[in-house]
C-alpha cells in the first residue's frame, strides 16, 4: 500500500495539451471561438489544458474549458510570463508566475501536445521548440503561423522514423483535433540535449583506433 493511500501508485498520469496562438484578438472573432470550442473538448476529453494564461486565445482555451461539465479544479493551467500573477485571466486555475518573459515559451512547448490557432512571433518560436523536443504539433488553418505551418516539417530532421507521416498536423476543427491526439502514444521522445552533430563520429572514431 502507497504511503499517501491505496491505489496513489496507480495513478495514470492525464495528458497536458498546450494551445498557443494570438494575444490579442476580439471575442467575438472565429479564432476567440475556435479555441474556445477547443478548451472544452480537450477537458471533456480528460485532458489538462496549458497555456499562456493571458488573454487572446490564451482566455478563450481557459473559458471554453471551464465550460466543460467535466472541468475539475486543477484542469487549466497558465504559465505567465511576468512576475504578477494578477495577470492571469480569470478561468485559470494554477498560475505560474516564472518571470522568464520569452524564456517561458519552452515550458509552453514542452508538453505532451502543442496545438497553435493563428499566432505571430512569439507563437512561431513556440512551434519550432516543439518541434525540436519532439512533440506532437497540430496547427488551426487560419491566419497567422499556425495557417502557414500547417501540413508542413519545420526542417528536414527526421523525428519519428516509425511516423513517415510527421509534420505540424493542420485542422480546421475540435474534432479533427481529437482524432489526431489518438497518436499521443506514439509522440514518446524527449528531448536529452543538444550535441555537435559531429560529437558521435568522433568518439566512435576514437574508441576504434584508441
């Protein structure tokens, strides 16, 4: 028996899907309801939600989530970039002031998913850390970085030699997003850290003619 009470040691871990895209876009717009649609299918889902907890796309993921009738305390969490947690819109649950100001970004793309609605430069660097620490990107076809990245590779590098099909998935909905995050499970690779290209060559070198 688990020393925090039976079963805890059981626990399955519930996937975190990071939605990034615009700060700063109108509530009446198809973007702010997209992703609000969105919020609410990923927490209906069972999923946590992560995001940028300021507003834009950020507030619409955290609203529609709030919304779902299988919203839990806990299941919407914001990674800010100042230092105020004050900031945070209001459907936010856990607030994480880091202070990082762009530097947040990594923990934004670090999570099991990233899906992108529209977004500018901050959303791009977001998208192409992802896409270095191997994680599984589902862009929105509209305007911004997730329109133009969608059904494309960021490079040429091959991740995931057993998913021919890797890219920046591209959806135009909830549902086609739901579907693709079946492939989870295969999206299993972390990043360790980055070597010259060139490092393994030479060591292999030297461990046969040292």
């Amino acid at each position: 028996m688990s020393l925090y009470g039976r079963g805890v040691e059981n626990m399955k871990r519930r996937s975190m899907i990071a939605v990034i895209g615009d700060a700063n876009i109108e509530e009446e717009s198809e973007k702010f309801k997209l992703a609000e649609r969105l919020g609410y299918a990923l927490v209906s889902k069972g999923y946590r939600v992560l995001c940028g907890g300021l507003g834009g796309i950020m507030k619409a993921v955290s609203h529609g989530a709030r919304k779902s009738p299988e919203y839990k305390d806990g299941d919407i969490i914001g990674i800010l970039p100042g230092y105020d947690p004050e900031e945070a819109n209001e459907s936010v649950d856990i607030i994480i002031a880091t202070g990082l100001d762009h530097a947040r970004n990594i923990i934004i793309a670090n999570n099991d998913a990233i899906i992108a609605i529209g977004g500018g430069s901050g959303t791009l660097s977001e998208l192409a850390i992802a896409w270095a620490l191997n994680r599984l990107i589902i862009a929105y076809k509209v305007d911004g970085w997730s329109g133009k990245i969608a059904d494309q590779r960021i490079d040429s590098r091959i991740r995931y030699p057993n998913i021919p099909e890797d890219r920046v998935y591209g959806v135009s909905s909830e549902e086609e997003v739901l579907e693709l995050l079946k492939m989870l499970p295969k999206y299993n690779k972390r990043h360790k850290e980055i070597r010259r290209r060139d490092i393994d060559r030479v060591e292999n070198e030297f461990s046969i003619t040292g």
